[in-house]
C-alpha cells in the first residue's frame, strides 16, 4: 500500500508550476485519495475511478456531468502516474463524457442589486456587514470572477490609480481592471477599516480573524442576503456569477442603446473580462433576448449596406 497523498501533491505543484490554479481538482483529488488509501489501492486502475467518479453525491443524487467532472480530474491524475509508472492505467476519454451546456444568465435589475447590498449590510455576526456588501459590490461593479476577487492581495489594489491588478485569473497574464472613482473610494473605506487590526494574510479581502476570505464563507453569505433580499421567489435562484452575467450585459445593452460600434468594442469588454477567448464574449450576444434582437438588427443593417454599395 502506498500514502496518496504525496504523489497527488507532487503532480499538483507540477501543473501549478505550469500556471494551473486546480482549485477544484485538489479537492477532488482529496477525495480520491482518501478512496484510495481505504482501498489499500497500489496502482490506478480504470475500473477503480470509474466506481468512484460514478458514487453518488451523500444526498442520493447523481448526474452525468458530476461524474465527468470527477472523471477528468482523476484521468488527468493518472496521465501523470502513467509518465513515471505504464502499470497505472488511464481511462479512455470518453467515459462519462459530458456536453456542457451553459446555463440561461439571470441578470440583475438595478433595484435587485441595491437590495442585495442592502441585505448583505444587514448580515449578522463575524463583521459580515462590513465585508460583504464591498464584495458583492466590487462583483457588480467590475465583473470580476469571484475566485479573482477573493484571491486579491492588498499589494494589488491601488486605490490611488484607482486599478485592480488580476494575476491569478484563468488567463496565465495578469489583466488591470480600472474602477469607477466611487467603487475606488468604497474600496478606500474598506481598506482603513482593514487596517485597524492586524491581518495575518496579504489578502486584501480578510474576515473576521485577519485570514484570507474563503469561498465557502462568501457563498454562504451570498445566500444569506440573497434569501433576505427575497431573490428567490418564483424559483428563481440567481447566482453570485451572475452579477458578472449582469455586468457583461449591462455593458452590451448601453452601447447599442448609445448607438456606440459594437463590435468594434467587444475586444475591450473581453481583456476586461478577462476572456482568454472572444467566443465567451461574443456568447452573451445569443445568452439574453433583447442583446439577440439588437444584433440581429444590427446585421440586418449591416446586409442593407452591403446591398446598397452594390447596386
């Protein structure tokens, strides 16, 4: 029997070292390696992850694209053993293959994101009334992937410039991201109350005890003012994604009501977004009705021209 666990942190510092974050797969492979060691496991075998990517959740549930979830995460695994040792086995890439498909974006009114905020200042305990209505701010304002925003060091944000410095985003090369001068002086207040005790990270979002804010604290804040917001009547469910849904929206919506060139500025929302693919953004065109309509009236203008240089 062999301990798991170091050549899983072996083949995690090796994908890091090759700018993966794996924040996810780590956990993952958590899991994995304690089904391993309980096995008294000596090699990867296919059948071995498959039993494991398909266990149902501890709810009862089960679903296809959990398991390919799971699936690639460990093959990826197994790749790395098959490099040092051909006895490990890796599973064909199509088993619990998955066609993601992109959830329908909710997009925030004006009025459902004060009041998120609101609900948010209204949260109990541990000073969450002072860090989450700055958080779910920032998120609305800027778009920003919740992961980038929790991974930001206070070195990172300067607030004199009024920029963001995202270096660990999905995209290897770190992006700057201006902020409006009022997101800039809600950061500033922030940050002095921040510094009145002392943190034990160089995060720039820390909770009560001076750590790192985790994402697991977030998303059960988010879901907290989101349920005293009454967010989730009618079924609707909104996610704290969604608010950079909103933010790309919104955005897209106020050019084409200013007549501004679309297309000659989504480049732009894409760097800002961090989109290592114009595809992402060019998706939201399709995501939300009233975007759809104004392209197609876009391109139906656009053909016009053509017809009329021709003739």
């Amino acid at each position: 029997m062999i301990a798991w666990e170091a050549p899983v942190d072996d083949y995690l510092r090796l994908r890091r070292q090759l700018g993966f974050t794996l924040v996810w797969d780590e956990h993952l492979l958590g899991q994995f390696t304690t089904h391993l060691n309980a096995a008294g496991a000596r090699l990867l075998t296919t059948t071995a992850m498959i039993d494991w990517a398909g266990l149902p959740r501890p709810d009862g549930g089960a679903g296809a694209s959990r398991a390919a979830v799971r699936m690639r995460a460990v093959r990826s695994f197994a790749a790395y053993m098959h490099a040092l040792d051909p006895a490990h086995e890796v599973p064909p890439a199509a088993v619990f293959s998955h066609q993601t498909r992109r959830a329908t974006p909710y997009i925030y009114t004006p009025g459902e994101i004060t009041g998120l905020l609101e609900a948010a200042g209204r949260l109990r305990r541990y000073e969450r009334s002072r860090i989450f209505p700055v958080v779910f701010g920032l998120l609305a304002a800027t778009g920003m992937r919740v992961g980038e925003l929790l991974a930001l060091d206070a070195d990172e944000v300067d607030l004199d410039a009024g920029i963001i410095t995202v270096s660990r985003g999905k995209s290897r090369d770190p992006r700057l991201v201006p902020v409006h001068a009022t997101t800039a002086a809600t950061l500033a207040e922030y940050a002095a109350r921040r510094a009145d005790r002392t943190a034990q990270s160089a995060a720039f979002f820390i909770d009560h005890r001076g750590r790192r804010l985790s994402r697991c604290n977030t998303q059960y804040a988010f879901e907290r003012a989101r349920e005293a917001a009454g967010l989730t009547a009618g079924g609707a469910r909104p996610r704290m994604h969604d608010l950079r849904h909103t933010f790309a929206v919104t955005t897209l919506l106020g050019w084409y009501r200013e007549g501004a060139d679309v297309a000659g500025l989504l480049p732009r929302l894409s760097t800002y977004l961090g989109h290592s693919n114009p595809a992402n953004t060019y998706w939201y065109l399709t995501a939300v009705p009233e975007l759809l309509a104004h392209a197609a009236r876009m391109l139906n203008i656009a053909q016009q021209t053509t017809r009329e240089a021709r003739t």
